[in-house]
C-alpha cells in the first residue's frame, strides 16, 4: 500500500467506490458475450485500482524525501561504532 494507515485504507476504500461499478460492468458484458467490451472494462477497473497504489503522486512526494532525508542524518548508536 502507498500510503499505510487510516488515510490509505480511506483512499483505497474511495477509488473501491469507483472501481467496482466498472469491473462489475465488465463482468456483465463478459457474460453476455461482449468480449472486447468487458475485457477493456475489466481492465480499466484494474487499472484504477493498481494505479492507486503504485503510483507516485505529488503529495507522496515530500513524505518519501523526508524518510529517506532521516535515514541518512539520524544515525543508531550501532552506526556510530
């Protein structure tokens, strides 16, 4: 996951809302017959999902530099030896 905690299973939960109509639209259309359709639906609501977490985002930004800023100057007592 991106973005751990409250805030992240809240995003995940907010494109879910969007995603599932569309991957359920898919699933229908594959039912029916209408494989291109359903097979590009499918995929698009795989996509929203996937992108969601994978992708960085502007606002993942200065979280990710801060970490690694922290992880190079705060160094353990084990470091120092």
């Amino acid at each position: 996951m991106s973005d751990t905690g409250i805030m992240g299973t809240i995003q995940l939960a907010a494109t879910l809302v969007f995603a599932l109509p569309v991957g359920l639209l898919g699933l229908q259309f594959l039912l029916d017959g209408r494989l291109l359709s359903g097979t590009g639906f499918v995929v698009v609501a795989v996509l929203m999902v996937a992108l969601e977490e994978y992708l960085t985002t502007p606002k993942d930004v200065p979280g990710a530099v801060a970490r690694k800023a922290v992880g190079t100057v705060a160094k353990t007592p084990d470091d120092e030896e």
